[in-house]
C-alpha cells in the first residue's frame, strides 16, 4: 500500500456552540475512519482554520484540504479556481427542501416591523460582506425597495450569525438574515437567542453550503470523501439528528450560479451594497 498522503479538514460553518464543534470533529473522525476502511492512502487530521474571514479564505485555499466547508458567496466570486466541490448539504430543518436553504428575515418579537417593507429606515444586523445568508440574499430581497441605492439606515457589522440575532434581540439592531440552519442551530444551542424574535420572511432558495476540497484532490479522492461522509451519517443516527444533516448530494459549481444572479440582479437595481 503507498504511504499515506497527509490533508486537513475543518468543519467552521455551523459551530454555534462546544457540543456542536464535537460533532462536526466527530464527523470528520467518522470520514477518517471511512476512509481507512476503504483502504484510501489518506491520513485526514481536524485541525483548526482560525478567526475571522480572512483566517478561513486562506485556509479553503490550502492546497493540503480535504474537506471543509464554505460559503456559496465566496464560491462563486473567487474561491471556485481553487477547490473542487465534495457535495451539497441536504439539512433537515424548516427552511431548507432537499439540499436548498434559505434566510429568515428576523426582527424582534414585541416591537419589531410587521414586514420588509416597514424595514426601510430600520438598523439591518449583517454577519459579514461576504456572507449570501446575511448580506447578499438580504439584499436581494429589499434592492427592488430601495431608493437611491438605500433602505437601511445603518448596517451593524456583527462577525456572525449569532451576534445578529443578539443584535436584533437587545436592540442594537432591528432586523438580520439568518441562515435557516442557523437558525435551528441556534434554537438548539442558545434558545435565549431566539426567544423573543420574530420571522417576517424569507428569501430565494439556492443551493447549500458546499462541502469542498482543494483542488489538488484528484477527481476519485473527491468521491470518496463524499461516500465517506454519506456513510458516516447513515451509519449514526444520533449524530445525523443532532447535525440535522440527512445527506450530502453531488454537486456542481453552476449549480451555485443563481447567488451571483442574486448579486447582479441587486447591482441592475442600483443597490450594489446593503445600506
């Protein structure tokens, strides 16, 4: 058997909380472990990307990735070139049909706008600019809306999911785009979050957040990561519940498309940025 080859992997996208970060490293320690039985010449080592954005683009670029998991924005405005696309997510929560997602529009419960519409002037909560979930789908929904390429007052930059629902819910903000995953993530782990909020909407479905690997893993290795992981969530039913992830489908980066539709179609409208 050839010596086997070492490669990465980190799962970052839906870690709200300690327990989850266990079971998505328990899920890269279950594809290992396929992998090895399969008697694929790999050895796959959870390691950690690091903070902030610009940690996780450099590490979807690592040339030694196997398997990780992005953002469709960044997919299809740069990060494609430099990775090949495992599978799409099928999550077993409301929102999501088949391996689609979208984001719930949130305000707060008690006194938060009835609709979109009332939104205009109203502080909008945003994850981050290059984020489809909280910034390019949000925007998508209002463009048509604006006036002068504007809608919100202001934008408040909160650096996650997490802190946007916090936003909205202490104040500091009036309404957020939230990932549906998130969100069920979020009532799982940190039902104070999602107490006192409120769902106005949601916007277009597009595919999930791909699973990715760098593109140095040639074509095969690729498919046997994604039997890997499919096996390894049909295999343990507990941690398939407790990640609400059924399946993972194949997948194409066309099939991505439609988020930098989305993007365009707010730029014709003349509302290039959330504001």
């Amino acid at each position: 058997m050839a010596k086997p080859e070492r490669w990465v992997a980190a799962l970052p996208m839906y870690n709200v909380s300690a327990r989850l970060r266990e079971d998505w490293l328990l899920l890269i320690d279950r594809v290992g472990q396929s992998l090895a039985r399969a008697r694929v010449p790999v050895t796959l080592t959870a390691v950690d990307p690091g903070e902030g954005a610009d940690a996780l683009h450099a590490f979807w670029r690592r040339d030694d990735l196997l398997l990780s998991q992005t953002c469709g924005y960044p997919l299809v405005h740069g990060l494609a070139p430099y990775v090949r696309l495992i599978g799409t997510p099928r999550f077993a929560v409301s929102g999501c049909h088949r391996q689609t997602y979208r984001s719930a529009i949130v305000v707060r419960a008690d006194d938060g706008p009835a609709t979109i519409e009332a939104c205009r002037g109203a502080r909008a909560a945003c994850n981050g600019a290059d984020s489809h979930s909280g910034m390019n789908a949000l925007r998508h929904v209002v463009a048509p809306l604006a006036r002068d390429g504007q809608f919100f007052a202001d934008i408040v930059h909160t650096g996650s999911h997490l802190a946007s629902l916090a936003a909205v819910g202490d104040g500091r903000a009036d309404v957020a785009a939230i990932d549906c995953v998130t969100l069920a993530f979020a009532a799982d782990h940190h039902p104070a979050l999602v107490a006192g909020i409120r769902q106005i909407g949601l916007t277009r479905a597009v595919p999930g957040l791909p699973f990715i690997a760098s593109r140095r893993a040639r074509t095969p290795l690729v498919r046997q990561v994604r039997v890997a992981l499919r096996e390894a969530l049909r295999d343990d039913a507990s941690l398939r519940s407790r990640l609400h992830l059924d399946d993972v489908v194949r997948t194409t980066a066309a099939a991505y498309q439609p988020i930098a539709a989305m993007a365009l179609d707010a730029q014709r409208l003349g509302y290039g940025k959330l504001g």
